[in-house]
C-alpha cells in the first residue's frame, strides 16, 4: 500500500481533490508539507483519476514518516 507526499493541488481545485478522495475512499491527511494519500488494494485507478484531473503533483512516494 503505498504513501504519497502530494503538493496542494490549486487553490481552486482542493475541495474537489477532497472530496474525490473521500468519495473513493482513499485515506489522507492534511500536514504542513502537503498532503499525505494512502492507497489501498484496488485505489490506484481512482487516485490516478483523482490526480490527473486535480493536477495533484507527487512530491514524494513513501515519505518517511517525520511529521508532527
């Protein structure tokens, strides 16, 4: 299951990335460095989805975990 760093996609667009990743289920959290997506089994189409259409940018595939 991997981990995504993601950079805030544009201003206009975040309540729509949210709400896409909610209504699919994908887990995130919001930090100071951007946000954190969880894939599980079987969400990687979704959030491939979720991602074109957001123009969410991947900073970092499993970041290490050093938030707080």
């Amino acid at each position: 299951m991997p981990t995504y760093l993601v950079k805030p996609p544009p201003f206009e667009l975040r309540m729509a990335f949210m709400d896409a990743l909610e209504a699919s289920g994908i887990d995130y959290s919001r930090e100071a460095e951007g946000y954190l997506v969880y894939l599980k089994d079987g969400q990687r189409e979704a959030w491939e989805r979720i991602s074109e259409s957001c123009r969410a940018e991947v900073l970092e595939e499993d970041p290490p975990m050093l938030f707080g």
